[in-house]
C-alpha cells in the first residue's frame, strides 16, 4: 500500500442523497465535505440513478428503461458491442463508457460545485460482485454465474471508474474510488456459493483499475479477510449497527492498518430517527468503543484515528434533505471532537 491513508478521521459519504435536485446535494456537500468530498447518487430523481442502473450504460445487451434491466443476446449486434467493450478495456478508452448526465446528475453537477482546493475526492461505482447478482440474463439464470456475463461486468465497471478517476482528477490529484458491495453480506449462503478465491478474483480486476486509493464498502456483516488480503486503501462499512462484526477479526484489521490501510467508519446513523437521538459527544462514545478492540493487538489508538474516515452507516437516499443534513452535520462535528482530543 504505497498511497497515503492518514484522513484523520475526514468525514465523507458513501455515496446516495435524498435530493432530486443535484446543485442543492452537491451544495450541502461542499459545505460540509471541505477535505474529501463525494460526488452524490440520486436515485430519487430517476430510476435510471438506483445502483445497478447507474452503471449499466454501455453493456453488451443491455437494454434499460425506467423499470429495468433486461439481457438479451440473441440479436445480431450482441457480439460486435461484447467486442467493442473488450477492445475499450485493453486500449483504456474509458470516455466511450462514462456515465451520462441522465444516469449521474449529481456527478455531472460536482464536476462544477465542489468546496475549493479539497485534500482529496471520492467516486464510487457498484462492486461487481453485487452488479453480477442484480441483472438476470434472458433465460433468468443471475449474470454473476455466467463466465463471460461475469468477465464483461468487470470490465465496464473497471472502465465506469477509470472514466471517473480522469474526471475527478479535475477536482484533487488525489482519488479515492470505492466498490459498494452489499452482496459480500451474503457471502458463504445459499445466495452467494461463491468461492472466497472467486470473489477476491472479481474484485481484484476491478480495483486493478484504480490509479489512487481503493476502498470497498460493505454494509452488514462479512469474512472480512474477503477484504483484508485483498491490495485494497480502505475498508468501509458500518460501525452504527455492525461494530461487533469487525472486532471479530481484531489481528487481521490491526494487520491491515499497520501495512498502510485505513478504516471507513460508518459511525453517523442514516435514518432520521437516528440523527435525532444522536448526538456527536454519544457517537464519540460510539466510535471509541468499536474502535478499542483493535488496540488489544497493540495498535495505537491514535494511529487508528489518523488511518481512519468518518461516513454515514450507509447511503441517505431515503432520508429526508434535512436528515441528510443532520447526518452531515454530525459527521463534520465528530470529526472536530475526536482530532482535538487524539490529534
């Protein structure tokens, strides 16, 4: 892990806000965000902005509406568009797979309001491991369990945020490019027999991609060694309701830091009603308590403080603007409280 990780504690988001309107998000962003902002999702405006559709533009057969996502590979074209991604994909020509004001209004809008000279910028896509188990193909069959479906996805999503990079890079040299994957919740069930070894290699291709920092967001509970041998910068996922779920691997995550890495922790709820019962001093409280059982294999807690992020547990598109507010707020003010006491 060559890229500096020591974010002290910077607040960012994940990704989704509630709004509708892309200047006002990326407004209250700029705000609140000054050292790592983020470039907001915004499904609430359109369908074409939910996960899955976000980053479907350009995929072989892919047809998308409002509604959904079909495949098809029965047309004559299906083929020339699978060789065109390839050949995207070796030369790095990335602008022929971007994201399009209609699916990312938030991006296209952050390109133009951001907070000024900011230490870094964020941008994220969906993992493709959970990408590969949200699109059936056209005998119903989960596009993740098809070999060529599966190696396709990794490369427009690699393609997706190589293209973001280049423009984020507008912003801040530095980048910080995150996976979502929520599916990896579900690793070692039923609805995902995938191998450990399969996951990291879909991963890896993926994150391969990446000229800055890497981050892979999970919001539940995982085997987190899926991600702690992985070349990865940063874990994320959510300290508000799974705090426990981390301190299960205590050596691995000190082992982790220690070479270099760094923690996103997803203290600041993403309901209203957590917002409003919260506080910064009790989610200070919060935080010292997740973060203490790493400091029982002997890592410093100032070193977790200073290879560490602040988030919301996950996204805020279902919150109301002004609990997305609050939840920023709370963050800014977190961040405030712990560098003063530890930094």
């Amino acid at each position: 892990m060559t890229h500096n990780t020591e974010f002290n504690l910077a607040p960012t988001i994940i990704g989704s806000m509630p709004h509708q309107d892309p200047v006002k998000a990326c407004k209250l962003i700029a705000k609140y965000l000054t050292e790592l902002p983020a470039w907001p999702q915004l499904p609430q405006r359109s369908n074409r902005e939910l996960m899955t559709a976000q980053y479907a533009e350009g995929f072989p057969g892919l047809k998308i509406t409002d509604d959904e996502a079909v495949m098809d590979r029965t047309t004559v074209e299906w083929e020339k568009e699978l060789e065109a991604l390839y050949g995207a994909y070796i030369t790095s020509d990335t602008e022929k797979y971007g994201i399009s004001p209609e699916a990312a209004a938030g991006f296209h809008a952050f390109l133009e309001i951001h907070p000024p000279s900011p230490r870094g910028v964020k941008g994220q896509v969906e993992g493709p491991v959970s990408w590969g188990l949200s699109i059936k193909d056209e005998t119903g069959g989960l596009m993740i369990y098809d070999d060529v479906l599966s190696e396709a996805a990794a490369k427009l999503l690699a393609l997706k945020i190589a293209w973001q990079e280049k423009q984020l890079k507008q912003i801040a040299s530095k980048t910080v490019m995150f996976l979502d994957e929520p599916a990896l919740t579900a690793y070692g069930s039923a609805y995902l027999p995938l191998s450990k070894e399969r996951i990291q290699q879909i991963l890896t291709e993926v994150l391969g991609e990446i000229k800055g920092i890497r981050g892979v967001h999970c919001c539940g509970n995982t085997d987190w060694t899926l991600l702690t041998d992985l070349s990865l910068n940063i874990i994320s996922f959510d300290a508000y309701n799974y705090a426990n779920s981390l301190a299960l691997y205590p050596k691995e995550i000190s082992q982790f830091i220690g070479r270099g890495g760094a923690i996103a922790w997803g203290i600041v709820p993403n309901t209203d009603a957590g917002v409003k019962e919260e506080t910064p001093a009790s989610l200070q409280d919060r935080l010292e308590e997740a973060m203490a059982p790493f400091t029982r294999e002997g890592m410093e807690f100032r070193k977790l403080v200073g290879h560490g992020l602040i988030t919301p547990s996950c996204g805020m598109a279902y919150m109301s603007e002004d609990g997305a507010e609050q939840a920023l707020e709370l963050a800014a003010a977190l961040t405030d409280r712990m560098r003063s006491r530890y930094l």
